[in-house]
C-alpha cells in the first residue's frame, strides 16, 4: 500500500491514525497493492473541482477521481486507483452539524472516497445501504465512533 497526502489546506491536526484505517480497508477490499492519493484543499478548490467534473455548482466534502476501469485487464500487481480530494472547511462544518470529532468526520470522508476509488457507489439504495455498511463496519473496527 502506498498513498500520498498532500495537505494544500494546511491541516494542523494529526492524522496518522489514517494509516491504520485505510490499510483495513484495502486488506477488506483485497486491494493491498495499490497506489492513490488523498489531497486536503479548501472551499474554493473543490467547488471548482465539483462543477467542472460533476456539474454541480457548489462544495462538496469529498470527490474521488478512480483512474481504474472495472472491465480492464490488469497487467500489473499494483493497482493505481486514483485521488480523493477531501474539503477541510467542509469537513470541520460536518463534524460540527453532525457532533462528533473532526477525526471521525475526516476517517469516514476517506473511507467513503477509498470506497468510490475501488469501484463502489451509492446511486441506489442498494448500492447505498452496501456502501455505507461497510464504512461504518471499517470505523467501528478501528475504534472511530460518532
């Protein structure tokens, strides 16, 4: 596993704990040699992201861009899955509404894009109930509750 934060936000808080989440995940997922990115960005930047890529003309709190396409061959036994831009203004606003711990709030942002890089979606509620099962069940074994 190899990932890559790149914190143009300027994030102080500490974040380690990420390791041990997003290592959980893959080893779930069977996706242990894989590469992505997370990147930390303000308001600003992912507002942009979200209207140019997804058309919608507004912040959002996480966007993953998946490079991987589920019907390709993989030739290779690293998977490059991708980036996961993360807004940290939303996220500290979310933690507040939400009133649980900004580690709670950033550990579930980077799940539910690590999800989306590695092919899962929540357009039905099928795919919803799926999805969010299994990041409360990644949370929860990690000791990150609301």
């Amino acid at each position: 596993m190899q990932y890559q934060i790149n914190n143009e936000f300027g994030y102080s808080e500490d974040y380690d704990y990420l390791d041990s989440l997003i290592e959980r995940v893959l080893t779930r997922e069977k996706a242990t040699d894989s590469v992505f990115s997370i990147i930390f960005v303000d308001n600003e930047k992912i507002h942009e992201l979200n209207k140019q890529f997804r058309g919608v003309d507004r912040p959002t709190d996480v966007i993953s861009f998946a490079l991987e396409d589920a019907e390709e061959e993989f030739l290779s036994t690293i998977r490059v899955l991708g980036d996961i831009y993360i807004s940290i203004p939303k996220m500290q606003e979310q933690a507040k509404e939400y009133g649980h711990s900004e580690k709670r709030e950033l550990a579930f942002l980077v799940v539910h894009g690590l999800l989306h890089l590695l092919g899962y979606d929540h357009q039905t509620e099928e795919e919803e109930k799926v999805m969010f099962q299994i990041q409360e069940e990644m949370l929860n074994e990690e000791g990150i509750s609301r």
